[in-house]
C-alpha cells in the first residue's frame, strides 16, 4: 500500500534563485561518532550510501521542491509498502511525522539552478515514483512511453500532446499557482503523452484543461 505524506512549506526569503539544497537531519543521533545532519544537492539513490537510511526526523529544505522516498532507487524497484513525500519552499524546515525514519532515497524537481523556473518533470510511475523523464524546453519526442504522474514548475503552462512533433491530441496543463511558487503537482495520471511544449495563456485556452 503506497503511503503519501505532503508537506507544503511557504516560501519565504528572497526572490533571487538558489541551487536546490536540503538538509536531513537526525534528531536522536547521541553518539559523537555518528553524523547527525547531511547536506544534500543531488539525487541519492540510496542514503545507506550515507549511512542515513532511514535515520532523518527532520527535512530543512534550503531551496527547492524535493521528493523522499521510504525505498532506495526513489521506489523504481518497490511494489509494496512505498511512501512518497514532497517538501518544497525556501529557507524552511519540517520535523514532520511522515517523514521520522523513513526516508531511503530522495531526488528534486524542478530546475537545480531555479527551482520555480519553467519546467516539466514527467515519472512512469504514480506519485512521482520510478523513471523519469526531465523538460526544460519544448520536447518533440517524448521517451518515457506512459506517464503516471507530473510536476508542473515555474509560471507558464504546457500543452501535452499523444503523438510526437506537437500532433494528435492536445491538452493544457498548468502550475497551481505561480504567483506563489506552487507547482502542479499531478500525482496519479495515466496518459501517453509522446511531446510536450510550454505554452501561453491564450493558446491553452484553445484546449482541452487537464
């Protein structure tokens, strides 16, 4: 059974774009032998590398939209028993219950450089789970084959479409709201989508919205 915690975390500070970083933080390490936070700014398929499996109580996000997963390889491998939790915001922390040692693997969204810069992050499983398949730009081909879930960053809205070089059938998607750094978060969608490409406002408006 798939669990999902959601911590939404307000973005605070400044406006100008910093590289993703977050911090794990393990508040019942005791033993001086033994680190007790680990700075992170990429993706680790598997925080036993770090001696950090399942030790952090507590995700201080320094800038981005960060995903934790209870397994190793962000849950590709896993059938039962996954959990998925998101944090993103700037310059804040979470000691949130969903995530007290439970955490094996985690990955960002989004751009490293600019977390709320447009973009669009497509995953073969739901839940932002499994494969993936990053866009920063209008894609032609998309390669991921079926996609199960999404995340929409930035401020402008895309148009997915079920064949490749922007033909078949087309539908909008957007950020949940951009003047406040929200993404779209997508978490369960079954849909062939073979391009994709940022859009205007007046031109998803001539299709379908998801």
């Amino acid at each position: 059974m798939l669990k999902v915690g959601v911590v939404l975390l307000l973005c605070v500070g400044s406006s100008l774009a910093v590289n993703q970083q977050l911090f794990l933080i393990d508040n019942n390490a005791n033993n001086e032998t033994i680190e007790s936070t680990i700075s992170i700014s990429g993706y680790i398929q598997d925080l036993a590398d770090l001696n950090f499996d399942k030790r952090a109580s507590t995700a201080c996000v320094v800038s981005g939209l960060w995903l934790l997963y209870s397994n190793r390889n962000f849950n590709t491998d896993s059938i039962l028993g996954n959990a998925v939790h998101f944090v993103y915001g700037d310059n804040v922390c979470s000691g949130s219950t969903f995530i007290v040692d439970e955490i094996s693997s985690v990955r960002y969204a989004g751009s490293f450089v600019d977390w709320k810069a447009n973009s669009m992050n497509l995953y073969g499983k739901d839940w932002y789970q499994g494969r993936e398949q990053f866009l920063v730009g209008d894609a032609y081909t998309v390669l991921l084959g079926n996609v199960r879930s999404l995340i929409v960053s930035g401020t402008s809205p895309w148009i997915v479409f079920d064949e490749e070089s922007f033909a078949g059938n087309g539908v909008c998607i957007r950020p949940f709201a951009p003047e406040f750094g929200q993404p779209g978060m997508y978490p369960n969608i079954e849909a062939a989508i073979k391009s994709a490409k940022i859009s205007t406002e007046e031109e998803c408006q001539l299709y379908p919205q998801f």
